[in-house]
C-alpha cells in the first residue's frame, strides 16, 4: 500500500498457502540454509500463492516426506476441483497413475505417445520411457560373503546418536527414515564432511583394521570412501566445468606429471572409459556438465566416485530426479560394485527402492538407530512402524 509493504499481511498469506501443504517451516531462515524438502515446499508455494491458471510441477515430490506428499496431493486434487491445469512432471510412476488423467511420454526430446490414464500400465509406460521392455527393476541379490569392510560403533555427532553397524564386503546396507531422522547426517559423518562427536570406525583391509575418523572429504577418498551427495547439482558437480573435469577433480594428482601439471590427455582418457562403463550419454567429455539431463548429471557423480580406489560407497538418494532408463542404469553400477567387493551404504527416500536393493537395512528415528532389519523380508509397513514409533505397525 503507497508504494510499502505489509509485513504482517504477507506473513499472514505465506502461512496461510504453507499450511495447506502443511508445512512447517520458519519465515526468518535465508531459503539456501533450509533442507531440500522444505526449499521444494517454498517453491510450490510460491506457484500456489500466485494464484494460476495452470500449474507446473516438475519433480515435485523429489525430497519431500509421505505425511507432506499426502497433503501436496490434497491440494492438487482441490486445485483440480477448482479447474486449475496442472502439468505433473514425475519420474515416480505411482504417482503419475495416482493423479493424472492423461499421461504423455518423452524419450530423447520428442513425444513417444499421449493416452488416457485408465487405458495405460505401469509395463507399457515403463517401455515407452526406455524403448525396452524391463523384467525386473532391481538386480538379484547376491548372498553376502564378504569379510567385514566397516565397523561402526557407536558413532555421534549432532544430528546422530549412537549409530552402530557393520558394513561387508559385497553387502548393500540400507538406511531408513524420515526426513529429518539423520540419515543424510550419518554419510556426512563417515565420509569426514559433518563433526563427530563420540564412537569408533573401524575400516578392514586385506585382513588389517585400522581404526579412521577422517577429518575432511579429502581425507575420506584416501582411505577409499567415496560420497554421492543427496544434491548433485549444488554439492556434487561443478556445473560449468566439462565432464571430465568433474571426473578427475578428486584424483587430480593421480593425473598429474610430476604431481604438479595436470595431464589432459589422460583425464579425457579415463573420462571416457569411465563413461563407457557406466553408459553416460554426452556428445563428448568435454560437454559442460550442466547440459546433461539429471540421470547422466548422476552418473558423472558415480564416475567421479570410482575415479580412485574405492571401498565403500556412500550414496544419499541415488535416484532422485532420474528417469527410468537411467534408474535401472544406476541399479545396474550398484549390483556390478557389490560384485567386485565393494561395501554400499545407500540413503533413499524411496522405501520399495531401499527394500529393493538393500541386503540388510538400518532404520533411523530422530537421530537415533531404532531397529535393524533383513530386507529380503522386512515389510514397508514394518519399516514405517519403526520410523514413526509405532510399534503395532513394526510388529505386524
């Protein structure tokens, strides 16, 4: 009014629109300082304050809870009623079946088909996506009988209390919870990115142990840990750089003469038999990273991971944002790394995926380690229980 803002008026709208997704979130925190889940909610409601015609949401569902899915789909079912248009861009088929009315498919920048919702399957669309019929989402599991890799016990810092687990050789080892519980907070811990505060890791190697407490990333990859990070664009890639230099940018001394001047010619060398092995599609390795879609964006991350002698791989939301084809890519590299030996500690928000492709999995609650489990024959309503605190569920 006169040229002014009211404060009050817009705090009163802002929680107004953040209630109805309900959300939780404090007014007076810089947006970049909140977690990704919750900057996702800023986001959409921002598109609902504006009161549009049409709506859309590409990838919305990507970082955020089931309690917060649930409401986001509340208020594009209300939005639909009020005859707002909404384009729902998803990797998550679920999803796409649970809110559309028509589905259209894109492969390779063009438009593969559009059909009515109720005339489509889950197996149909699945082929359409990747041009190829897929039997089955996840790669069998291998029984595990490997030596043990890494030892945990007891691990605390300020978000985790107590963490305690062995990691095997060959063993994919889950990790469940809510948004929130620690999960992301742990991989940080071990991998020298987040302060620990209390409790032992034990890494074994060839019969040796040697007990680590890494005091930077830099110090992780020498002891052959590698991170996936849950962002790969803000904390995992340098967007503007070409491929091969997110490639090497850990192991630039391994690509340097003398240790001093970096070989090129090797870093595109090892670039691209990197991107071979995990079927990157890129014009070159000199393509700038940003140009690639979400799943290759990944599996340059991935590539940077094996880039050095890697013994346990952390990864915090593997598949977030990524297509069905490069999924199955992504669980293709995990199940070849089990093979060769390589321990996996694997964060994921998606519950089928973490059941899917986990041998054992850890479940976390408020910073606390509340169950361990065998996912072979765990039940998503089970790991729910325990992330809730619901013990009737978890006993089921």
């Amino acid at each position: 009014r006169w040229g002014g803002v009211s404060w009050r008026t817009l705090r009163a709208q802002a929680q107004t629109v953040l209630a109805r997704l309900g959300a939780a979130i404090p007014f007076d925190v810089p947006v970049s300082r909140l977690a990704p889940g919750q900057q996702t909610l800023v986001s959409i409601a921002r598109a609902l304050a504006a009161n549009a015609d049409l709506i859309v949401m590409d990838e919305p569902t990507a970082s955020l809870t089931d309690q917060e899915i649930e409401h986001l789909f509340a208020v594009i079912r209300t939005l639909q009623a009020r005859g707002v248009g909404v384009l729902y861009i998803s990797h998550r088929l679920a999803e796409i079946f649970a809110l559309t009315q028509r589905i259209t498919v894109m492969r390779n920048g063009r438009v593969v088909t559009t059909q009515p919702t109720a005339q489509v399957t889950e197996a149909a669309l699945v082929q359409w996506m990747t041009g190829r019929a897929v039997d089955a989402i996840y790669p069998p599991r291998a029984p595990v009988t490997g030596a043990p890799l890494l030892t945990v016990c007891g691990l605390s810092g300020v978000f985790c209390r107590n963490i305690s687990f062995t990691l095997h050789a060959g063993e994919v080892l889950g990790v469940a919870g809510l948004m929130g519980a620690g999960r992301s907070e742990l991989l940080r811990m071990i991998f020298g990115a987040a302060p620990v505060t209390g409790g032992e890791m034990v890494l074994h190697n060839d019969g040796a142990s040697q007990s680590i407490r890494p005091r930077s990333p830099a110090a992780a990859y020498r002891l052959g840990l590698a991170l996936a990070p849950e962002e790969r664009r803000t904390q995992g890639l340098v967007l503007a750089r070409p491929i091969f230099e997110n490639t090497t940018l850990t192991f630039l001394r391994r690509f340097a003469r003398g240790g001093w001047l970096v070989d090129r010619r090797r870093e595109i060398a090892a670039t691209t038999q990197l991107g071979e092995r995990l079927a990157l599609r890129s014009r070159s390795p000199r393509q700038p990273v940003g140009q690639l879609s979400g799943g290759n964006q990944q599996k340059v991350v991935f590539a940077r991971s094996l880039a050095g002698a890697v013994k346990v791989l952390l990864l915090d939301e593997p598949t977030r944002g990524i297509d069905v084809g490069a999924r199955q890519d992504i669980y293709r590299i995990i199940g070849d790394l089990t093979a060769q030996g390589v321990g996996v500690l694997v964060v994921s928000s998606d519950l089928p995926e973490v059941l899917g492709l986990a041998h054992r999995l850890i479940v976390l609650r408020e910073g606390r380690q509340v169950a361990t489990l065998d996912a072979a024959t765990a039940s998503e309503e089970a790991v729910l229980g325990y992330c809730f605190g619901v013990e009737r569920i978890s006993q089921t």
